[in-house]
C-alpha cells in the first residue's frame, strides 16, 4: 500500500503565569465543544483533550504546574506545533509570563499572545503589549508580527476569534503526519491504576496505535490491550494528533518518553531497529552542536551583565535573570540539557528537592571569575572531549570470535601499555562509535593484566561494542 501523508490537527500548549487564566480557557474551550452525547462521558483527565471548532479538531496539551507534571511543563511544549501565552490584561506581565517565553522560544514554535480578562475594570491590553517588547516579544501594532488578541476566558468573549487564529497558523504551517507510517507517539502523562495496572496517556505524532500492536517507551514496554479517548470511551485505533490513554506497559513509562509501536503481526525486532536508528540521528545532532548551554541566576544587575559581557562564544546563554532559583529554572533546565548556575543566590528547599528529583545540579558560585573558569574548562571539554585525559596505549582490531559465550576482539598494540579495566575508545575511521571498558585480556589463551606494543591479546569488552575489523581501540585514564 502507498505511504501518504495526510493533513493532522493542530497540537497547541497552553501557558502562563499561576491564576492569568489557563486553566479557565481550557475549561471553557473543552466544554463548549462537548456534543450532547458527551457530555455524561468525561470520568477522568487524561492531560490532553481534542476540541472541534467550526469542523476542525485541535488537539490540546494541559500542563498544569503541579509536581506530577513537572516534566511534561519542561518537554511539553517541543511537542506542540503552536503555543498561546495567557496573560492577565490586569495584571500584566509577570515572572512565569517571561519563563513561560524561554520556552517558547527554545522550542521555536509560532504563538499567539491571549490577553485575559477582558471582562474586569482595569483590562489594558496596550500595557501587556508594552511590557511584552520590554521583553523583546513585539506584538502586531508595536512593531511585530506577534498576533495579540483580547479574550474573557470566563464568559468566552474573543475565544471563538483565537481558535480561528490557531487554525489559521496551523494551516500556514501545513501540518501533516502519515497514518501508515510506523507508529510514534510522546508520553504526556503516566500513573499506576491499583486495579488496571500502568496507564499512559500518549499523544500519537505520526502512523497509528492499533489494538495487539506492541509498544516500547525508553527501557519500558508491553502490548497495547486497551486504548481511550479522553471521554472514556474505547476504540480500535489512535492516528496523528489524537491523545488517547493506553494499557499494557510492563511498567510506568516516564513522562516524556517517546513511544514506538509496531502493529500486530509484525517482528519486534523491527521497532528495536527503529530505536537504534533514532539514536543514532540523536547522537548525531548532539555532535553536531558545539556549544556549553547555560542558565544563569545572579544576586544584582551588576553581576549579572559583568558574567554575561565575558562569555565566549562556545557559551549559549539560554535564560537568565535575577533573583534566587525557582521551580521553572530547574524545569527549563531538563527541556533545554543546560548547566544551571547560581551566583549569590539561594536555593530555597522545595527548589531544591525539585532538582534532585530531576537529576539536576545546580552550581554555586561566589567569585565571577571561578564560574567563568569553569564555564571555559567546560565549554573547552565540550569542543575536545578527550582534553582531560591521558592516552595510555593504543590497537587496532585484527580478528572477531565468539569462544564460551563470550564476545572476543583479537588485536595487535600498535602503542604503549594496555591493561585491564583500563577505559577505552572504539573509534572508527576517527569517529568515536563507542566507550566502553575492557573486562578480560588474553594472550596466548591465558589470562594477563596487561599487555604492550607489539603483543596481539585478545579482548572482551563490558558493555559489549559492535565493533568491526580496522577499529582503534584507544586506552586512557582520567586526568583529575
């Protein structure tokens, strides 16, 4: 059958400052597009809704801030093809308002600026737009090609008028996805049900989750034994765009993951050959840049501009700002891979456990010149990633076997000592295929610590390498 791709519904992420309205325009888009027979079915939340206005479905992302979706807040929108920014046309412009954009603008998507509160005395949209290009953010009128549109997420003046935006961007974008292709998704929300066991709510990017199909998210996997729309209700399948909840991980799946389906019938190898090869293109795009990402939080104005005036150009300063660390510094760091670094400021505790929680280290720092010399070390090691290490022998592989199980690679030491444990290289026609560290060496089939030029031994490697006839192995130990 012929692969094709088909037009897909916009996926659109909904974001802002605490109380500015978010969750009260979801509210009201969700419920007026809710038909009569709906209406009984909404039991349950599953992170993710489609709504149709004027016969198009758009697919919405909620990202509440809440502990349980810290993760998907941080990833959440490089999974969507258009963001609308709440701001309180009250209130104005505020710290999660300015957060709200580092995202946006590290996931370089189009959005629409949804000034709220249009219904209350004291609503001046002139006063958000003028802080929005304080900021750097020009909407239409100021000197942009920012749309900005009045709204009153309460009563749903001017929420007919953004949907007709969303649907206009989405269509400048022509947005597709192929129903046939191999299926893939992104996990956005996941718990444990007491009684039905893991469940996942995936939001289907390209091909289509059928019912029996098998399904891998990271180091977590199953068979797809039940698939829900977001009103309960059950189906066979789940195409592009369409956010369903799933049953059948072996285990909760992280928030986050992408998920790769193959359909029933089909060799589960297949998928494990897709998963490969996305690392691959992964480990490829991440050689490609060769800049230190950094998050950068001072204690005054002054300190700040000193560190930012003596960053090298190895160094992308990807947000920063005064005052201490907050909960969406620490989740802008998960989406954007950066280093966080404080300069005489405080981690407040529940800060604090967020980061740990995240697996992520902030760095401390009372003297400007310290964090630069550590910024450069970095940045320096990010450009020669073996700059901090010493070569201690080098071989090239000669041969292949298999004896017992084990995976064997006979080679001759062209250089210097190589010895047990020792950590090496696998490079091939100089590029770096694999690090790993030698387990067993032989000679002569018997066991030897060490070898040197000129000596061809015989390896075992944990964890084992594809490895190939011609590859260098290179030795080394770590220069502290």
């Amino acid at each position: 059958m012929a692969i094709s791709s088909i037009k897909r519904p916009p996926v659109v992420c909904i974001l802002g400052h605490v109380d500015h309205g978010k969750t009260t325009l979801l509210d009201y888009i969700r419920k007026s597009s809710i038909t009569a027979s709906e209406s009984g079915g909404i039991t349950q939340h599953i992170g993710a809704y489609q709504a149709k206005f004027k016969e198009e479905l758009i697919t919405f992302i909620d990202t509440p801030g809440h502990a349980a979706f810290s993760k998907l807040r941080s990833r959440g929108v490089a999974a969507t093809d258009i963001a609308v920014l709440v701001i309180d046309g009250v209130e104005g412009v505020k710290a999660q308002t300015v957060e709200s954009l580092a995202h946006i603008k590290q996931a370089n998507i189009p959005f629409i600026v949804a000034i709220n509160k249009m219904d209350l005395p004291g609503f001046s949209p002139d006063m958000v737009k003028a802080q929005l290009s304080e900021k750097g953010v020009l909407v239409e009128g100021y000197g942009g090609d920012v749309v900005s549109i009045p709204i009153s997420a309460k009563t749903g003046k001017g929420v007919g008028e953004l949907l007709e935006l969303i649907i206009l961007l989405s269509q400048m974008q022509d947005l597709k996805a192929d129903p046939q292709a191999p299926p893939e998704g992104l996990v956005i929300e996941a718990k444990l049900d007491p009684r039905r066991g893991p469940i996942a709510t995936i939001l289907v990017e390209n091909g289509t989750f059928k019912l029996g199909g098998l399904m891998i998210a990271g180091k977590t996997q199953g068979k797809i034994k039940a698939i829900f729309n977001e009103n309960g209700k059950k189906l066979n399948s789940a195409g592009p765009s369409q956010p369903v909840q799933i049953l059948g991980f072996n285990q909760t799946p992280l928030i986050g993951s992408p998920v790769t389906a193959i359909l029933p019938g089909k060799k589960a190898k297949n998928i494990e050959a897709g998963f490969e090869a996305k690392a691959v293109v992964a480990k490829n795009e991440g050689e490609e840049s060769k800049k230190l990402k950094i998050i950068l939080k001072a204690d005054v104005s002054g300190s700040l501009e000193a560190i930012k005036d003596s960053l090298s150009e190895e160094i992308e300063l990807v947000s920063c700002g005064i005052g201490e660390i907050n909960e969406s510094d620490i989740l802008l760091t998960v989406s954007t891979h950066a280093l966080l670094l404080a300069y005489r400021v405080s981690i407040p505790n529940q800060v604090a456990k967020l980061a740990e929680f995240e697996g992520i280290t902030i760095k401390s720092y009372d003297i400007i010149y310290k964090l630069l010399e550590d910024l450069e070390k970095k940045a320096l090691k990010l450009i020669e990633p073996e700059i901090d290490e010493e070569v201690l022998g080098e071989a090239r592989i000669i041969a292949e076997f298999k004896i017992k199980g084990n995976h064997i690679a006979g080679a001759k030491i062209v250089k210097g000592i190589i010895s047990r444990n020792n950590l090496v290289h696998i490079k091939r026609e100089n590029k770096l295929i694999a690090d790993t560290k030698i387990k067993f060496l032989q000679r002569n089939r018997l066991n030897i610590e060490s070898g040197k030029t000129g000596d061809e031994i015989g390896m075992v490697f944990y964890p084992d390498v594809d490895f190939s006839i011609e590859d260098v192995i290179i030795s080394y130990k770590n220069i502290t």
